[in-house]
C-alpha cells in the first residue's frame, strides 16, 4: 500500500500540498472557524442524468464554505467561501449540460463571495519504474499510455451517501477498455468532510480542521501495464494571478501520524472561460516498494479547504514515550539521590560506645 507523493520538479511535499494551493488567497476573516454544521447533498440530475453533483454545505458563524464535487466530465471540485451563513447554491442543469455551461453553477448572494478556486483531477498517469531508485533526484520512467479521468464511466454518487460520516464516493472505470486493465479494477474518490477539529478513525488519520474536507484516492484492482509500475495523478488548478499557485512544504512533528514522503465542464459553469490553468503531476510510492504491484492497492489522502494547515500536536503515545524516554533517568537520579541522603543520614547519627 502506498500512501505517498512526489511532485516533478518540487521538493517533496506533505498531504497538505493541494491544501496549500488552495489557501493561499484565502482572506483571513474566514479562518478559524471551531465547528461548522455540515450537510450532503446530490443536486438531484435533469432528463434522467447521472446524480454526479455533490454539495457539501459547511455554516459556520460568519460564514459558509461551499464544495461542489462532480464526475461530469474528469473529478473536479469547486471550492466557494462566503462571508454569510446564509449563502446557497444555485444549479441550472440545462446550462450546465449545454456546450456552453457558463453560469450554470452560481453561490447566491454574489457579493458575499470572499475566495473560489478549483481542482481537476484530468489523468491517471502510469510510469515504468524498474530503473527509478530515487523519487526526487530522478525524473519518471518511461511513461505509459495515461488514462482520461474525463472518458470514466462513474458510479451514482446517490448510493455511496453516507450522512453519518458526512462521506460520499465518486467511483468509476474506463468506459473504453480495449485491454480488460480495469475488468476487475476501479479507482475511486472518497470525500469526506468534517464539522470540527480532529483525526479520522480510519488511516492516515490526517487532522482536519472544521475549514477542511478530505480526499482519499484509492486505486484498487486494476491491471498494472508494466512489472514494476509507478502511478501518479495530473491535477489542474486555477492560478488566482499571472502566474501558477506555489506550492509549500508542511511537514508533521509527529510521525505516528505522518506518511513516508518520497523527495472541465462544472469548473467553467462556475468560473467562466478561463485560461489560466496550471497543471502539475502527483506521483504515488517509490520503485524500491512495496508498490503497487504488490497487491494491486494504492491509496492516498490529501485535504482542501482554506486556512493555515493543521498543525500538528505531539499526540497521546509520543508523549508517553516521552515521558518514559526523560521520565526514567530523571527517576533514577532521583533514587539515587534519596539513596545518598539516607546513608549520610544514617552516618551522621552514628554515636560511638566507649
């Protein structure tokens, strides 16, 4: 199982990469937010299309932040944060579907809109990674033929609803398959939200905060087109001015919970005509493994949302190990201390017979 990525031509970052890119013309009076009241909703289809519109609603005191994940085209999301609790989504479906969707995804009212941005999730990538040692020094292997995520059939987002763990899964295979690779494979998204502060239960447990949602990637099943392949994802962002969005580094003070590290059409509803895409390439594992071809399974987590990255604490078990590690010499020496004590005690209250 890997559950790590590599960016080309950056140092290495953390899970917190695409959180990053997102958050950095996030306004700060949105921030901070303790708990949020959060609510799934598929925007129900028009003319018998696929329920593939997810909206996650998440009111705070202030404000409200609004994620409109969707499988119409490749995976993307938009991600709207609003000064008011009151804002909601407007979804014209015959718009959206038309060859010109412009305005037919709109956050109501306009003008309490502080920050928007989007993700496109547009390829899956496979490399041959038998001659790849090192991730960060050297580029890919030979690429393979990559996968359209935008030519996927996907599943009806209705049945993989969860309310109770505020989760839905956007799942699909290749709708043209001459080599039977996804006959018995999938790759799924997994989006999970979260109306306070915390860790899931699941790994890698990444903490979250009420300003974040969670997206896990899972490759499962699917027939690998080389012995030793590597596997990656091309995203496409929005650059929110002339130039691309930077990418940051976070790394955890703790690594029970920090993973190894290896150094559109509802976009364009929302946003408009665009031309200002910066796309970039996550690489999953390392060709040392365990890898993919392993066990054919392949998952990683990252978080979207604005605000600054979680920062992590010391948790509950590093803390003990602490305590113990210090705790043990400071308690001998303390022992000894005593030991000392009472001989020089006892030797002092020795009286002599004559």
């Amino acid at each position: 199982m890997a559950r790590d990525a590599g960016v080309r031509g950056h140092r290495a970052p953390t899970p917190m990469l695409l959180l990053s890119l997102l958050l950095s013309a996030a306004p700060f009076g949105l921030l901070g937010e303790e708990t949020r009241q959060v609510s799934l909703e598929v925007i129900p289809g028009w003319l018998g299309n696929p329920q593939n519109l997810l909206h996650i609603r998440a009111v705070g005191t202030n404000s409200t932040l609004h994620y409109v994940w969707s499988s119409l085209g490749p995976p993307a999301v938009v991600l709207v944060a609003t000064n008011t609790p009151h804002s909601t989504l407007s979804v014209n479906w015959s718009r959206l579907l038309s060859p010109e969707p412009d305005g037919g995804l709109i956050v109501l009212p306009k003008d309490s809109i502080q920050f928007s941005s989007a993700l496109v999730f547009t390829r899956l990538l496979e490399f041959d990674g038998t001659n790849v040692s090192n991730m960060a020094a050297e580029p890919p292997g030979k690429p393979y033929p990559p996968y359209s995520l935008a030519e996927f059939s996907w599943n009806n987002i209705t049945d993989s609803l969860d309310p109770a763990t505020l989760s839905a899964t956007f799942q699909g295979r290749p709708t043209h398959d001459p080599t039977r690779a996804f006959a018995n494979g999938s790759l799924a998204f997994r989006v999970q939200a979260f109306s306070r502060s915390g860790r899931p239960a699941q790994p890698p447990r990444l903490l979250h905060t009420a300003d974040t949602s969670q997206l896990e990637v899972a490759l499962v099943g699917a027939s690998p087109q080389g012995n030793c392949s590597l596997f990656g994802l091309e995203v496409a962002t929005l650059g929110q001015g002339p130039d691309c969005p930077s990418i940051q580094e976070q790394h955890s003070i703790d690594d029970e919970y920090a993973p190894a590290i290896f150094q559109s059409p509802i976009v364009r509803a929302f946003f408009g005509p665009q031309n200002n895409f910066c796309a970039f390439n996550l690489t999953f594992g390392a060709s040392t493994g365990p890898g993919y071809w392993d066990q054919h399974y392949l998952s990683w987590s990252m978080l979207v949302g604005v605000g600054p990255p979680p920062m992590d604490a010391l948790s509950p078990l590093v803390l003990g190990i602490m305590a113990v590690a210090l705790g043990a010499p400071g308690l001998i020496l303390l022992g000894g201390g005593l030991v000392l004590l009472l001989r020089h005690k006892q030797s002092s209250e020795y009286q002599s017979i004559n």
